[in-house]
C-alpha cells in the first residue's frame, strides 16, 4: 500500500527517540495541521483521555484528548498535531485496521505513525528509524534497516535547526539541503 503523506517511524528499541522526532516534525511544521498515528501491539490498560472510536477482535482504536499528560500519544497533541490517533492492534489486523484510521483523516492530510510493523504492510513518503545511546530495550529491525530511510539519533536531535523533511504536493519527502 503506497502512502505518500505517511511519515512513518520506526525506532531501534524502547526509548529510541520516535516520540520526540514526530514531536519535532510537527513542531517545524505547525501550517500542516499533521495527524499523528501511534500503533503498539501490546494491550495495556487504556489512560484517561483516550476516547475509544472503535474496537473489535485484536484490536482496539481510540483519539486522544488529553494534552496535559506525559504519555506519548498527549506529547504528541501538546506539540501541535490536529488529531492524535493510538491504535492496539495485533500485527495480523495491523493492514485492515490502518486502513480503518486511514478512513478518520481526509486525504492528503499529512499523518506521522510510530509503527515498525506497518512498514511491512506500506511504502511510506518517508521512513525514518530512531536511535538512541540509551535505549532500553533492543528491537530487532535488521529486516527494515535494509529499506530505504533515514536515521536519526536521538541525541543529535536538539543540535538539529531544521529536520531534512518537507511536505509538498500531498506527499512527505526528504528535502535536499
């Protein structure tokens, strides 16, 4: 499935940095009215402010309305973004309920997902991994290291001016500097 205004990130562990590089996409780019996208394959128990929209067998999907909290998904709304979707989904339903949240945002909406899996099932207007020194928990993703993306390391992220991305003609790219 080609997306051309995704902007999908994957990460190399637990506290890799996706959170804070999609915060800072948005931030560069308040104009875009972006829609953030966060899929996790584990049920946890849901926090407050998440509104369920929809759920059914292996999967759960809801908006998130809190701001003022400290979880990704609120850090994500405070940065700006219009709407912030979190979806638990097995990776078995991942392609079927993407495209049920695909079905919440209008076309050519700009949209920023945290998911490693959905790079399975999509080709994005541009992938990114995260990295960080700190991670806490390896992932391994050495079968999406090999697609085509961009790499940012957490820790180089405040000494960035400006992100290498821009989103022109309904599709996310790298600019060219």
């Amino acid at each position: 499935m080609n997306i051309p205004n995704l902007l999908l990130i994957a990460g190399t562990g637990t506290k890799s940095g996706k959170t804070s590089v999609a915060c800072r996409i948005i931030e560069q780019f308040p104009e875009l009215q972006i829609t953030a996208v966060k899929i996790t394959p584990h049920f946890h128990e849901t926090t407050p402010g998440l509104i369920l929209i929809e759920e059914g067998d292996g999967y759960a999907v809801f908006e998130e309305k809190d701001s003022k909290a400290s979880k990704d998904t609120s850090r994500l709304l405070k940065a700006g973004a219009r709407k912030v979707y979190f979806a638990k989904v097995w990776d078995n339903k991942l392609p079927e309920v993407f495209e049920r949240i695909l079905k919440l945002i209008p076309d050519k909406v700009p949209i920023i997902c945290e998911s490693p899996a959905l790079r399975h099932f999509t080709e994005p207007g541009v992938f990114i991994i995260a990295t960080s020194d700190t991670v806490v928990k390896y992932k391994d993703i050495s079968n999406l290291i090999i697609l085509p993306h961009v790499m940012i390391k957490l820790e180089d992220l405040p000494g960035i001016k400006s992100l290498p991305f821009e989103f022109r003609d309904g599709r996310w790219e790298e600019s060219v500097e």
